[in-house]
C-alpha cells in the first residue's frame, strides 16, 4: 500500500515540477534553512565563484533542477535546466533519483541516509560537508521530493 501510494504521489508531483525550479527556490529561502546553512559556513564555502551550484534530476525523465545558493545562504538563482557542466566537486552538489523515491523523500519519513544507502539516491560533491549539514541537508531533498 505505502508503494502505491508513493507511485501516485509521483506521478501527481511531477506536474507540479514540471519547469519550475523557481518554486523549490522560493519554498527553500522562506525555510529556516538558509540560516543554518550560513550558521555552519556551508554556505561561505563556495570556491570564490559567490554562490554554490545544486542540481536535481529526476532519473528516467527529462526534468532537472539547479540552484545557486548564495553566500547569504538562499537561493540566488533557478533554472529549469542544466546550467553548469562543470561542477567544482568540492563546493557543488548533484543529486539524482528517480521521481518515485523524491517523492518518497518530500514526505520526510525516509531520509537522504536510507536512499543513499539502498541506491534511490545517487550523490556528487562534498559528502563530509553535507554530513556535517544534514539537518539542513534534509530539508533540503523534503522541500525537492514535495515539488518534483
């Protein structure tokens, strides 16, 4: 039952993405989020180019999200697309799962650690610094899992 409610949520969050990274960035910087994020030097941590990149994909599917997270700790700029296709390994940040398991993953009750760890979840960048953030980083992948 908890599978076939997952898949619908999916499949009904998918519209709600559907070219609009602009709502997760928005969702993301009226969220306590942020602060923490300059709280813990996260933020600053942005290899001298003034903001660090994240991008989401949905695998299987062509929607993506990136977001440039300024050092004021809130997203600065979102796109629909890939922007960057160059990420800095150390300071940038790339996500990848499919929409089931973002799904999963808005509704908070299995966290980043459980995708990662059964392969839901395909992460690149900085894993230390995002251990040391994973209250941040968390509500991070909710506020994406209830938008894509």
């Amino acid at each position: 039952m908890k599978k076939l409610l997952i898949t619908l949520f999916a499949l009904f969050s998918i519209n709600v993405f559907a070219g609009n990274a602009q709502n997760i960035a928005d969702r993301f910087n009226a969220s306590g989020t942020p602060a923490k994020l300059i709280e813990s030097g996260w933020a600053g941590n942005d290899g001298g180019k003034g903001y660090k990149v994240l991008q989401v994909i949905v695998k299987g599917s062509n929607k993506v999200a990136e977001l440039h997270i300024g050092i004021n700790g809130k997203a600065i700029a979102a796109f629909d697309n890939i922007k960057t296709t160059e990420l800095d390994a150390d300071v940038d940040y790339k996500m990848t799962a499919t929409a089931e398991d973002w799904a999963d993953m808005g509704t908070g009750e299995s966290g980043p650690m459980y995708h990662m760890s059964f392969g839901g979840l395909s992460f690149e960048g900085p894993m230390g610094e995002a251990m040391n953030n994973m209250g941040p980083f968390a509500s991070f992948l909710i506020n994406i899992g209830k938008n894509i």
